[in-house]
C-alpha cells in the first residue's frame, strides 16, 4: 500500500513539474533565441531545397499556377473579356498557349482583378512572373514587418514556408495577405488609406469574409467609408474597361466553377486548410461537413468581434487572419502567408507588452508556422493545419482578453479605443 501511494504521488509530482514547464511562462532567453535561429535555419534551408528541386522545371515552362493568370491576361488581347468566364473558350485558348489539356486553370475570380492582370498579357512570361511576385513579395514584407527591414520579423517573412510555396505556385497569396495585413496596419494612422488596401482586397472576396465584422466592432468608421468607396470604384473601372456585360458572366462562371470544383477537386483537396475539406476527407457527409463549416464561421466571426472592439491591435489583426482560415470553405495553400503574419505579430505583440510565451504557445506558434508543410499528401487524412489554426486561434483570443480589457463599444470612433504603440 505505501508502494502504491508512493508511485500515485510520484505520478503526481511528474505530471504537475510537466504541465508547469508546458504551460508556464518562462523568460526569453538564449535558449529561446537560440530555437528562433534554428527555426529560421531550417525554413532557410526548406527554402533553398525547394527552390533548387523546381529550378529545372521553371526553367522550362510557366511556373505553376502562374500560367493560369499569365494566360488569363493574355486572353484579354484576343477576345471579349466576358468570354474570360466560358470555360471550354478560356481553356482553348490557353492550350493555344501550350498548356497540357489534362489541366484546367478556370479563371473564378472577380473582373476587378482583371484590371491589375492586364499588363501582365504585355510581357513575356519570365518577366511577368518576375514582376508579379518580386512586387507582391514586396509588399507582404513590408506589411508584415513595417519599415524595420533588417529585423527578425522580415527574415522570417521572406523564409516562412508558405512564402516559398506561394512563390514556386506562381500565386497571388502574397497580394491577399499584404492588403489584409497593411489595411490594418495602418487602421489607426492613416484609415483613409486602410480603406483603400481593404477594398482591395475585394478581388479574393472568401478572403475578406470577416473583414466587414472586424472594422464594425473597432468601430473603424472612415476606414470603413474608404473601403466601400474603393469597392464602388472597382466596379465603375471595370465596367468602362471591359463593359458592364462581364458582371453577369461572372456569376455565370463562378456558378459553373464551384460545380466543376465540386465534381473534380479530389486531387488537389488535401491543399485545401478548410474545415470543410477536413471533414470531407475524413469521410463525413456533406451536408453535416457545411453544417460544421457553418459553425466554425459563426465561431470565428465571434472571436473576431470579441478581439476588435478591444480595439484594432495588432493582436486583434493576427486573429483576423487566423479566423478567416476557419470561416471560409475555399482557400488553399498559398493563402496562408496571412497566417505566417498572424503568427509574426502575435511574437512580436508578446515581446512588445512583455508577455512571455509558454512552452506550449510556443508549439503552437511553430506549428502555426510550419502549417504549410504538415498539409498531408492525398493518402493521409488527419487535417494537421486545421488543427494548428484551431490552437493559434485560442492561443490570439486568450491573450488578447488578457492583454486589452473592453473599454469601449466597437460602435464608438476607433480613436476612443486602443491605438496601437510600436506595431509589430
């Protein structure tokens, strides 16, 4: 008997000295920034490797999803731009181009984005790709980082995975997270401004979902006017530019895409970091996979909501851009350089009010990070990314309630509420 009670207080002890060093926050130290380093090392590395195993590929033909919008903008030269939304006539007309005709690059976006496509049709493919993501690459990094460019949140932004996968995709992910980041990096300097890069942002619209819920509780009202100006001006350009018959054809289209998507996204699903695609990979049946899909919306917006009328912080921003990931049922990939941000300014925001990170927000944080890279190959099914969303979600929601109190309505001027002191 005292054997027994020996060995339950022993387990005692261990699982206690265990959950303390998980859960418990310890100082920064040399240790820490000593796993930082390494962390970028290897993200370097993952890099370089990467680069290098596709250099041979893009030497040769358009880099990855990039034919699909180089095409895109190609086809502007040649036909109506209405046409743009007919599949079989878009696709004929990038096999024209030399595209594999086992392979479909739809085009589902928004005419606004027509408009910054365009130019791209003008020059040849490298220096199109060039531009593209030298300038979008640009962009995230600054938003992400400010203007301290030889700081550690720049590095890790150039390096982080989804970076590097959205670059060798030939993608415009970068473009989404540096309007969504730089809108709300400039929320409580220059809203005007704010505005303009959110309304933006309209061109991937499941990736401004909850934008709408988070300017309204920050009660960010001029930012808000700007957006909706911006939007309005997207829609009269594009209308002059391409005629008003492109708005029609565009719901047409996106109908037709989401049903193609429905009936032939089997391979590609595992890019996929919804929660609908993890339960539809794990066997659940549709209906209860939307049904879920629409909790974890409502759920999401609800954080948001909660985070932003404590005001627009960057920790606010940083749970925006998780959330987004579970509210939306489509985004992939080389979406998630906004869930790189999001982990960045969450570090950053610790470090800045002193709050140090636990053995476990830690995990979560590299988790969060490496996000990109634990998205399983077709065979395997268990939905990693999700997951880590789900936690870095929490990990934002907990400190932010513990870090910035109500203190005002959202509906009250964004000046009432908190401005935001050396932003990540």
């Amino acid at each position: 008997m005292v054997c027994v009670r020996r060995m339950l207080l022993y387990r005692g002890n261990f699982i206690t000295t265990c959950r303390a060093r998980l859960f418990e926050a310890r100082p920064e130290g040399e240790a820490t920034r000593l796993l930082a380093a390494l962390l970028l090392l290897l993200c370097t590395a993952y890099s370089l490797i990467y680069f290098g195993v596709t250099a041979d590929r893009a030497m040769s033909k358009p880099i990855g999803d990039f034919f699909g919008l180089w095409s895109c903008a190609k086809f502007l030269f040649d036909y109506p731009a209405a046409m743009i939304y007919d599949a079989p006539t878009l696709k004929a007309a990038q096999m024209a181009l030399g595209m594999d005709p086992s392979i479909s690059y739809p085009f589902p976006y928004p005419p606004s984005f027509l408009l910054a496509l365009w130019p791209l049709g003008l020059l040849p493919w490298q220096v199109a790709y060039l531009l593209l993501i030298g300038a979008t690459l640009g962009l995230f990094v600054w938003a992400t980082g400010g203007s301290r460019w030889r700081s550690w949140t720049t590095l890790a932004a150039v390096v982080a995975p989804a970076t590097t996968i959205t670059i060798i995709a030939g993608q415009a992910g970068l473009l989404a997270a540096a309007l969504m980041a730089g809108g709300f990096r400039l929320a409580e300097r220059r809203p005007i401004l704010a505005g303009v890069l959110l309304g933006l942002l309209t061109y991937k619209p499941q990736m401004g979902v909850l934008v709408p819920i988070a300017l309204l509780a920050a009660g960010l009202w001029r930012t808000i006017a700007a957006a909706v100006a911006t939007l309005l001006a997207l829609v009269f350009v594009t209308t002059i530019v391409f005629g008003w018959s492109i708005w029609p054809a565009w719901i047409a289209g996106t109908l037709a895409y989401s049903n193609q998507f429905s009936a032939e996204s089997g391979e590609i699903m595992h890019l996929m970091p919804t929660v609908f695609v993890a339960l539809l990979r794990l066997h659940v049946a549709a209906s209860a996979a939307q049904l879920v899909q629409g909790i974890a919306a409502l759920m999401a917006a609800a954080v948001v909501w909660d985070c932003f009328r404590r005001g627009a912080t960057p920790l606010a921003a940083a749970a925006l851009m998780t959330a987004t990931f579970l509210a939306t049922p489509h985004a992939f990939v080389y979406d998630m350089p906004i869930v790189a941000a999001a982990v960045l300014w969450t570090t950053a925001e610790g470090q800045r009010a002193g709050q140090a990170f636990t053995v476990g927000e830690r995990l979560i944080l590299i988790l969060a990070f490496a996000a990109p890279i634990t998205l399983p190959p077709p065979e395997l099914r268990f939905p990693v990314a999700v997951l880590a969303l789900v936690l870095l979600l929490g990990l934002i929601a907990r400190r932010c309630r513990r870090l910035y109190p109500v203190a005002v309505s959202g509906f009250l001027p964004s000046w009432l509420s908190y401005r935001a002191a050396g932003s990540p």
